[in-house]
C-alpha cells in the first residue's frame, strides 16, 4: 500500500513541477513581449491627460464655472486652449497648471481640450470656441468685465499672464512684490498639534 501511495505523490509532484515550469516559461514570454510604457514631454504622441501626466502638481482642477457662467458673474477668466497629443501643450501643462496654483481660487481657469469643442459655430462671445484662433497652446485672458486682456498663441509666458492678473486684482508688480510660496502639509499639521 505504501509503494501505491509512494508512486501516486510521484507522480503527482512531477505533475505539479511540470504545470509550474510551463506556467513560469509562459509568465516569461508574456513579460518579455510586452511593450514598457513611456511618456515623452517632447514628442506629438498620446499619453493621456497632459495636465495629469506633466503638469508637476498632478492635474489641473476642472473649472467650477462655464466661460458664460464666469463672465455673468463678472470673475477674472483664463481659458487655455489645449490639445493631448502637442509637445508644446505638453511643455506648457506646467505654466497653466502653475497659474492655476496661483490665482484658481478668485478666477476661473478653464482648460478647454481643442479636440472637443465644435469649430464650426462660433456666434456666441460667452464660447470658449468664439476665441479659438486655430493654434494650441493659446492663452485667453479676460477682466471683471469680461473684456479680453490678453490673447496669445504659443507659449505664453508666466510672467506675461501673472502680470495680467495682477493688473486685473490690483497687485503690486513682479519687482515690488514677495514671491508667496505655499507652505508644506508638514507645516500645517505642525500648527494645529500646538
């Protein structure tokens, strides 16, 4: 009885060893045909999301308004005319994002994706597609009353657009003025345990 069970646990282990081999050359092949993923700041290919993938703060916070909405209730607007698949866009993500960080809590920015707005109408001066000019990046910036300040193909400047929104809130210029830098979590929760 001992040699049946003997030969059965044989067999079975050398079932068993050989089922994990071919599972392990399978795991092997599979791995090995696989395509890594990478993402290039300065090719015309797809990644994804460029605020997402480039914009060095994770993403850009969608719009809490429309552009007719933002300019009823007469707020300072941004709109950044974007396409995914632009090196340029892809380079700018940072600056939009990074105007974003400074003035989205008392203007509207509003990242408009080229690819999903209708081109052919364009009647109505509270559509972001009435300002597209054919070119991405494209920067459009507008003042409490809705007039525009600012409009501009190509890579804007940060310091270009900052000065804009400092005309439209009254700030100091640039030069008269304290770069704010926001404070650490770390900081925060600091003060709060005290």
């Amino acid at each position: 009885m001992n040699k049946l069970k003997l030969h059965i646990l044989h067999i079975f282990s050398y079932g068993w060893q050989r089922c994990l081999s071919l599972l392990m050359l399978v795991s092997c092949i599979l791995l090995t045909s696989m395509q890594p993923a990478s993402a290039a700041i300065n090719d015309d290919s797809y990644e994804g999301n460029i605020f997402m993938v480039y914009a060095g703060n994770g993403s850009m916070v969608p719009a809490h308004a429309t552009l007719a909405q933002a300019l009823a209730e007469h707020k300072p607007t941004m709109l950044a005319f974007y396409v995914d698949d632009s090196r340029d866009c892809k380079q700018y993500a940072v600056v939009i994002s990074r105007i974003q960080s400074s003035y989205g809590s008392v203007a509207e920015i509003i990242a408009v994706d080229v690819d999903r707005i209708s081109l052919e109408a364009k009647d109505s001066p509270t559509e972001p597609n009435y300002y597209y000019s054919g070119g991405v990046p494209q920067v459009v910036v507008f003042n409490q009353a809705g007039d525009v300040i600012l409009n501009k193909k190509g890579q804007v400047p940060f310091e270009e657009i900052d000065d804009k929104f400092r005309e439209v809130f009254d700030l100091l210029p640039r030069s008269e003025s304290v770069e704010l830098k926001r404070r650490s979590f770390n900081e925060f929760s600091s003060e709060l345990s005290e």
